[in-house]
C-alpha cells in the first residue's frame, strides 16, 4: 500500500496547522511527530498547503 501522507521531521515545526485544518480528522500530532490515520486521510492536499514550511507532501495515487 503506498502512504498517502509524508511528513519531513527535519522541516516540521510542529505548529499543528495541519491537524486543525484537516476536513477528516486523520492527523494527530504529538511533540516529537504529526500522525495520520490512512483510512481517514482523503489525499484532498489541506494539510499540504497549510504548512508553513512546506514539511507535508501528499501522494495523491496513494488512494
């Protein structure tokens, strides 16, 4: 199964942007890491561009 979700820890701030704008509630995010729930994540792109540092990337043919 390829991931729909990625998230680049070296670039994240940990900001949770990303989990407050999600429309299904997939991401969680903790201190040390931002969490998706692959059977909730609709691969829409919010997340992706919600984040200020461009930590997110979204594999849309991860459907």
């Amino acid at each position: 199964m390829v991931e729909k979700f990625k998230v680049d820890i070296s670039k994240c701030i940990y900001c949770a942007g990303c989990v407050s704008v999600c429309p299904t509630a997939a991401l969680t995010l903790n201190e040390t890491r931002v969490y998706c729930d692959e059977g909730k994540c609709v691969a829409c792109g919010v997340c992706e561009k919600a984040c200020p540092v461009n930590a997110i990337r979204i594999n849309k043919g991860g459907k």
